[in-house]
C-alpha cells in the first residue's frame, strides 16, 4: 500500500534542519502504519517517486530547488532541473503511478480575489482521482472564495469527524463541509467515484491537532504584518505562499512551525489508515 508524499515541504515548507527531520519522520511514521511511503520530486531532470536518503537530504540543503506545480513538469524535466513537488505536481504524478492516496499540509487555493491569484492545486484536485489528506486551505488564502472554488470545480471535499473546513494551523473557519466519522466511509465513496468513472479527487480534511490549534486573532495579526512586508518587498506569483509562511514563522516565534510539524504527522497517520480502508473494499 503505496502513500505518496511531497517535496515542497522538504525544499520550500520548513526551515533548515527542521525539514530534514521531518521528511524522515513523516517516512518513519507511514512504516509503522505498515505503508509504503514514497516523496516524489525531480532529480537532474528524472521524476522520481521514491526519492533516496540522500536525494532527501540534498532536497533539504541545495539552495536552487525549482518550486514545481503540474504546469512545470516538463520545463524541470527537460532543463535538467532539481524541483520540489507542490501538491498539484505531486498529484499528477502519483496518479499517473497509480497511487491512489497522497498525505499533505495545506492545499493551496484562492488570494486576493482581485488579483486572481489560484493555485494550480485546486485544478488538479479536479482533474486527478486521488485521495488528499490535508488540514485545509492555507490560512493565508481568502477561504470562502477558496471554498467556493472547490465547489465549482466539482471536488469532493469531506471533513474527518468535523463539519467546518480547517484554515491549516486553526482547527475551523466557520465554513460548512459534509463530515465523515470513518475511513470506511472516505474509502466507500472513493470507490465509488471509481465505479462511475467521475473525475477529480476527494479531499479529506484532517483538522490540527487541538493542543497544536493556534488562535485565529493571532494568526490574523501576523498575516496583516507579512501582507504589508509582502507588499513592500514586491513579492508576487509562486514566492507569495513560502514568503508569508516564513514571515508568519518568524512573527510567532515557531509556533506556526510546531504546528505544521504535528498536523503533517496527523495527515500521514491518517491516511495510512485510509489506505488500510481502501485496501478491503473492491
């Protein structure tokens, strides 16, 4: 039972050497469920999906990992490059390897409406069958229209033991999603999707931890502060969510770097069981 897993937060996600660890962690963790866990990325231009020890520990330490999503495959196959799989890219390719679940963080999703910045993830959820377990959205992203989006691409979205989408490092945002109890349950309407031969992906939402939950009013406090800073500094495009998050970082003083740490050990967890699920339904 194959759970793939990404690079992103290897190269771009978590600072140095807090990445290294986790990336051997989150590993450790899919073995004791009895999981297969494979972190796929790019190496001199070869998809990998399985990456070795020291193809992780270089992910962590080279300064010139390229930040890939699904539209910069080929250009970081055919340049020869060293990238990072971002949740889209991570989809693409592990369902094009038949893996049929994927642990992450958060997905990425929709900012400032008026400058019509979405991530590629939300697209790929709607094109690829895949089971994601995620915290949620980002609490960077304006989340109605996040939520919205997820809704008019047709992406099957359900919370474990909750019935409001999580915002990543806060356990809920006031936005209403259709609660499942069981990994039975989350495995009985993949296959189901299956059976019907219906595009996209189930995205299964997997609060944080409550004793890992940071409050909402802080967490709007520091995003204030980086969006300024982020605007001053003129970051745009696929610098803005590791440029808040790392500003984020510093202003909570690890907090939100605890936090991600532990809602990733619960993604994998869970999905490993998910797995097991899958596994006894035909």
């Amino acid at each position: 039972m194959i759970l793939a897993l990404e690079s992103t937060v290897i190269a771009h996600g978590l600072p140095r050497p807090i990445n290294k660890k986790t990336a051997f962690h989150l590993q450790d963790i899919a073995y004791k469920k009895k999981c297969l866990p494979k972190t796929i990325g790019i190496v001199n231009g070869q998809i990998r999906v399985g990456l070795t020890d020291e193809e992780i520990i270089l992910m962590s330490e080279r300064d010139d990992i390229m930040k890939a999503g699904t539209r910069e495959i080929a250009l970081a196959v055919a340049t020869r490059r060293w990238a990072a799989t971002t949740v889209s890219a991570t989809i693409r390719i592990a369902s094009a390897h038949g893996i049929k679940v994927f642990a992450t963080g958060g997905i990425g999703g929709v900012h400032d409406v008026s400058n019509w910045d979405v991530s590629q993830d939300i697209y790929e959820l709607s094109q690829s069958r895949m089971i994601v377990v995620s915290s949620g959205p980002k609490s960077i992203l304006n989340l109605p229209a996040t939520a919205e989006m997820l809704e008019t691409f047709e992406i099957t979205v359900l919370g474990f033991r909750t019935d409001e989408m999580p915002a990543f490092y806060t356990r809920s945002s006031g936005i209403k999603i259709q609660k499942v109890e069981e990994t039975s349950e989350i495995a009985e309407i993949f296959r189901t999707k299956e059976k019907l031969e219906l595009p996209g992906s189930v995205l299964v939402f997997n609060p944080v931890q409550q004793e890992f939950e940071i409050d909402q009013l802080e967490m709007r406090t520091w995003l204030s502060e980086a969006t300024k800073k982020m605007q001053k500094e003129n970051v745009s495009q696929k610098s803005v969510t590791p440029f808040l998050l790392k500003t984020i970082a510093e202003l909570s003083e690890g907090r939100t770097i605890t936090s991600n740490v532990k809602l990733l050990e619960s993604n994998v967890a869970l999905a490993c069981d998910i797995l097991h699920s899958l596994s006894k339904i035909q």
